[in-house]
C-alpha cells in the first residue's frame, strides 16, 4: 500500500483510543491489537500532534531541537505522520483559525 502524501500544511493529532504508557523511559502507543515503541524523535513528534501545530510547525520544531536541517525534519515528520495513520495511531485535523 502507498503511503499517504502529508503536505507541510497538514495539522495531525492523536485520536481518540489510542493508549499511550511511558515504560523503562520509551514511550509505547497501542490502538486495538497492535502497540509500537517510539524512539525519542518519534514519541517528541508523537506529543507535538495536538492538532493545532501543522507538519511544518512540528518539523521546525525538530529541526531546532534535534540540529537537523529543516527540510530533512519536515519531510521525516511527514513521513512519520504517515505512518501512524496507517496504523490509526493519528488523523488528520482542520488547522486552527490563526494558522489558515
């Protein structure tokens, strides 16, 4: 199956349902059956999805914290994103008014 296009301007967040534990220092996310271990780049991008930031905002954001160059962090946020959508870990969100 082809990954989902995310544009620079798609706002994502975490659904409802989806169980999140922090254990032995790694963030663990399940929905039905199925749970993933984030890494830290992962589980930071992950609690960035609270449905007001857009990709773009989120991979500035990594790119500052993680010294990375900014296109690189948007377009592995992007393709993170899409993964966890793939895996009903994420949805996708209208983006606030200020952010339109």
């Amino acid at each position: 199956m082809a990954r989902q296009q995310i544009g620079i301007g798609a706002v994502p967040r975490r659904p409802l349902g989806v169980r999140i534990r922090r254990f032995r220092g790694r963030l663990l996310v399940a929905v039905g059956g199925e749970s993933y271990e984030l890494t830290d780049s992962a589980a930071d991008i992950f609690a960035w999805m609270s449905g007001s930031l857009t990709v773009g905002a989120i991979g500035a954001q990594l790119s500052a914290d993680y010294g990375i160059p900014h296109e690189e962090a948007v377009a592995d946020v992007a393709e993170f994103v899409s993964w966890l959508l793939e895996r009903r870990l994420a949805e996708m969100t209208t983006p606030p008014p200020a952010a339109r």
